[in-house]
C-alpha cells in the first residue's frame, strides 16, 4: 500500500516490464529525448524525484528501480543473480523494449554509475551525454583505501547481520548522505520504506558483495572492461556534480573523473554528501537543467 507521504512526494504513475517473472519497477515520465537515471545502493528511484520534475516537461525520463530495490521485486538468490552483469542485461532489456536505442543522456549515481557506464560500452554510439555524480566506472583510484565499514558489511556474519536484521545501511545513509542540508525525518523514512525486512534488503547486501576488490571475483574483469572503455567517451558532453564529504567517493574517485574527462563541466561543493542531488537539490536540478539544455 502507498503511503500518502509517499504520493506527495513521488507523485508519478508506476510501471512494471517483466523479467522472467519479476516485475521491475520503472518510471516513464513526459516526452522527447530519453534520459535515463540510474541510482545506486541503497537508495532507490526515489532518489531523482526532483530531477524527474524539473525534467519531464522536456525530456522523457526513464528511471528504473533495480531488482530488490524501490517498487522492484525483491526475490531470493534462487531466482535472481545479483551481479552486475545482470543489473546491466536488465537495463539493456528495459530499453530495447522501450525503443530507447539512441540520444540517451545518461544520469548516474552510486552503483548506477558503473551499471550506467557498462551499458555505454556496449552501446557507446546510443549515448548523447553523461551526468556523473558521487560514483565510479573503474577500479579503486591510487591512494583511495577501502571503506572498512563496507569492508565489514562485505566480507563478515556482522555486516549481513547489520545490513538485513537491522537496515544499518540504509539507516545510516539517511542520515550521512546529506551535510549541508540533512534529509527531514520523513524524507529518510521515505528513503527507507523499500527496505523493511531481512527478505527487502537482500540487494542492499548483496550490491556491496558484488563489490570487485580483486582479479577473480565477480565482475571485476567486467569493471576493467568498462574502465577500457571510458576513453571513448571523451568528446561527449560531461557534467561532473559532487559531495566531496562522501566517505566512499570522496575527491579521490572526482580527480580520476577529472584526470579521465579534462574537457568536462564540474561542480564541486565540499561540504555536501553522497546524496548530493538531494543535499543541493536547489542548486544541482538547475544545473543540471541547464547543461541538458546548453547542449542540445
């Protein structure tokens, strides 16, 4: 049941394409060039509300919630293959049966930014321009260490027990994930409301378990391919938005953004956090609005 809080806030029409069974939760809001907004872990769609707002009257904006995340299915290992290889099949399906196969502006956050990136490389002649915030699209930058509160929710009984008994990750992320402008108590329960059973946060855990640390696991050849194939991608417009008080990507993963893209636009504020489209929503939907538009 929709919560009310929830339909002021995210007042949009849902829809669902099945995937082998599992209904995976999208929105399809206004008309014209697609953009498509990709989030990470553990928000959900809800996260580019605003941004969907400001853009729908333009722009037709495509914003998934991946599988177990949002308004997604949540279902078990034995039915779904939480990895990053899937999470990209999964946007190429959406689209391809969305006919969106072409001047895409690609918006990514988090884990969105390297599904995101994975997906341009594939298809790198499908995509117009890029907005890039707080994520990676390659491996760990020289000097940037491990979080060793992922390295604990990742590789130990404690973090899956504080991650799907106790929603510690999603909990805390309400809080930490804006500075200047901390979310309202609704607003962080809102952000949460997917999350609220060990059966809801299965990808919450499972998205940093997927985490490639090292040659043999899961998906790290992929995030090396995807890193092979940023340079393409040079020429196209780039907005580079940032929280520089993120604790995983800090200014380490912006000056590799920086060092790869030379020619792109960045905004940078140093007291803002993750959540950075939220923690400066009255500066950052402006900005971006216009960077779509000055390069039409």
């Amino acid at each position: 049941m929709v919560s009310d809080p929830l339909k002021r806030h995210y007042p949009f029409q849902s829809h669902h394409l099945d995937l082998d069974g599992l209904a995976y939760h999208y929105l399809d809001e206004g008309s014209g060039p697609a953009v498509v907004m990709l989030h990470g872990n553990p928000s959900w769609s809800f996260y580019y509300r605003n941004l969907v707002r400001e853009l729908s009257a333009s722009y037709r904006c495509i914003v998934p919630d991946h599988i177990g995340c949002g308004l997604s299915d949540k279902p078990g290992d034995e039915r779904y293959d939480y990895t990053l290889a899937r999470r990209v099949q999964d946007l190429e399906r959406l689209l391809d049966h969305l006919a969106i196969r072409d001047n895409i502006t690609l918006v990514v956050h988090d884990w969105g930014g390297m599904i995101g990136m994975a997906y341009a490389v594939a298809h790198p002649r499908a995509i117009r321009r890029l907005v890039v915030m707080n994520t990676a699209a390659f491996q760990l930058p020289p000097g940037k260490p491990f979080p060793l509160a992922l390295r604990i929710c990742r590789d130990t009984r404690l973090g899956s027990l504080l991650v799907r008994g106790f929603n510690a990750f999603s909990l805390a992320a309400s809080f930490v994930g804006c500075k200047r402008n901390p979310l309202s108590r609704e607003l962080r329960r809102l952000y949460r409301l997917p999350y609220g059973s060990w059966n809801d946060r299965i990808a919450t855990l499972r998205f940093v378990q997927d985490i490639p640390l090292k040659p043999g696991d899961r998906g790290f050849d992929l995030v090396n391919s995807v890193d092979r194939g940023l340079d393409q991608f040079r020429d196209l417009p780039l907005l580079l938005v940032w929280g520089e008080r993120d604790f995983v990507f800090d200014r380490h993963f912006l000056a590799e953004w920086r060092r790869r893209f030379p020619q792109a636009e960045v905004h940078s504020y140093a007291d803002a956090g993750h959540y950075i489209l939220e923690d400066m929503k009255d500066e950052v939907v402006p900005i971006i609005s216009a960077f779509l538009k000055r390069t039409e």
